[in-house]
C-alpha cells in the first residue's frame, strides 16, 4: 500500500514498502527513468532474510512532488524524512543504476543513520577529477547526458521537450522504453530483461514513473549530469559497489573512480554480465545489507 510522507519543505513524497514489519529496513532507490514499484525481489525472500524493503518515488516521478533544480545530495534529506515518518533510526540503503549517486549521497550525509550501503552499477560525479566520464559510454547515454549540460535548464529546453516527448510515448505504450529493443544492448542484458517476471516489472516501473509528466526523469539527468551536491570520499559506512564488466550505460570506470576514493570499500566486478545483470545479484545485495556479520559478496 502507497503512503504518502510529507517534507519539511511540504513535499509529497509516495512510499511503499514490503517485507516483515520489524525487519531490516532497507530503502531500495530506484534507477532512471523508474519509481517506487520497480523491480524487486520476491516478498517470500524478503521474509526469509528478514528484510523490510522501502521504496519511494524520487521527486517528479510516479506520485511524488518535483523539486525543481534537485541535486544528488538531495535524496538525503528525503530519504530521512520517510525514516522519520516510519520510526525507523537506523537503516541500509541499496541504490541501483541512477540511484547509485542517491544511495551514496545518503551514507554521505546520514552517517549516524545509515549502517551500510550496496550500489549496483553507478555512474561518478560529473566533476570526477581524473575520469573520462563519456568513455565507453552508448551513444545515446552521451547525447542525453550532454543536451542536458547545454541546456538552458528550463523545461521549454531542447533537452526538456525531447524528453517529456519519450515519456508521452511511454504513457500511450509503457513497452516503448523496454530495454530489449534497445540495439545498444548487450546480449548479457537482451538475457535478462527478456525474463518474463522481470519484463512485467519494468513495464509496471516505467508506466508508474512517468504517470503525470516525464519531470522526474528530466530532473534525474540534469542532476547526474551536474555536481552531486556532497564528496563521495567522506562516505564512511561500509559500501560495496558491484558492476558487470560489461556495461556500457555506466562504464565500469566509474564505479572504480569511486572505489578508489571510498576508504574501505569494495569492488566487485562481475564477467559475463552488464547493466542489467543487477537485477539479478539484487537478493544477495540485500543479503548482504540485513547481515551484520561478514557474508561474503558473490562474484555475480
């Protein structure tokens, strides 16, 4: 069931979550475009580990409020008052793809609330020093990215018209935007996305996230494609970054970046695999998470 949590600033926030009442809580963000019904694991795992599972729209997607001009460093705060709201103190965080940097952000500047983190394939600042932050990157990832630096930043942009354009085609035919015709897809990934469960999923993802308007995901580009808005090095949680070799919607340059930079943290990057290919480790990252112990992180 949705709830609907309210900012300091008078935000709407939309939240769901599933899982045992009392368990870990874990607050899965979602990637790009995406939202809080994205894929998951089963509610049968999530009882086994003892897992509760929180997940919410950033804002301007699904049933969430925009921030107009948002930063990375912003799903902080957020994401705090939805643990305010839940009476929930302490809490793991589990970012995927473009809710990587939000995952980070939020061991950044929550570090007396948030016990470990596991980001599965991200992207580095776009400031990272030393990154050729396009190298090895598709081509329409780079065109994205790049139109939304040029941009002049208001929604009647090139950038911003082109993309609430995509997200009225995805409102008429959710399937547009599935990643299996993707031609820049790697036949790893065509593997994955071509499960049925996890096609029903994305389909449910994509329609939710853009329910309204394509602002969410207007908003996550312009945000991944400016400063973060905090220094990743001042993370101090334990993290683990997994990213299959073989991705090419964020190189794995990126998460070595920030590996590198992330005192005591872990890199785990998996042959044979992609972008995708996180949907897959999605359980043994939340395993992971729940366990205060040392499970060992799999190879894949």
């Amino acid at each position: 069931m949705t709830i609907i949590v309210r900012t300091r600033d008078g935000r709407r926030l939309a939240v769901e979550s599933w899982g045992p009442e009392h368990g870990v809580p874990v607050f899965l963000l979602h990637g790009m475009p995406g939202s809080r019904v994205g894929p998951r694991p089963r509610e049968s795992l999530l009882y086994r580990l003892g897992a509760r599972l929180i997940a919410y729209d950033r804002p301007g997607y699904g049933e969430s409020d925009r921030l107009r001009r948002r930063a990375v460093a912003d799903a902080a705060p957020d994401v705090a008052a939805i643990a305010d709201e839940l009476g929930l103190p302490r809490f793991a965080v589990l970012g995927r793809s473009g809710g990587g940097p939000h995952a980070l952000a939020c061991a950044g500047l929550l570090p007396d609330r948030v016990t470990r983190v596991a980001v599965l394939t991200t992207l580095a600042p776009r400031d990272a020093d030393g990154l050729d932050w396009y190298a090895g990157m598709t081509a329409s990832n780079v065109a994205a990215f790049l139109a939304a630096e040029t941009d002049a930043g208001t929604d009647a942009g090139t950038f911003g018209v082109r993309l609430e354009a995509r997200a009225a085609l995805l409102r008429r035919d959710p399937a547009a935007n599935l990643p299996f015709r993707d031609a820049e897809l790697s036949v790893t990934d065509r593997r994955v996305v071509g499960d049925a469960g996890i096609r029903a999923m994305l389909l449910q993802n994509f329609a939710e996230a853009v329910k309204t308007s394509g602002v969410g995901w207007v908003d996550d580009v312009r945000a991944l494609a400016s400063a973060w808005g905090f220094d990743p090095a001042a993370v101090a949680v334990p993290v683990l970054f997994w990213h299959g070799a073989e991705d090419v919607h964020s190189p794995v340059s990126h998460m070595a970046w920030l590996a590198e930079r992330i005192r005591g943290s872990r890199l785990v990057v998996a042959d044979g695999t992609a972008h995708f290919g996180a949907l897959e480790v999605l359980p043994a990252a939340l395993a992971w998470l729940v366990d205060a112990g040392d499970r060992v992180w799999p190879a894949a």
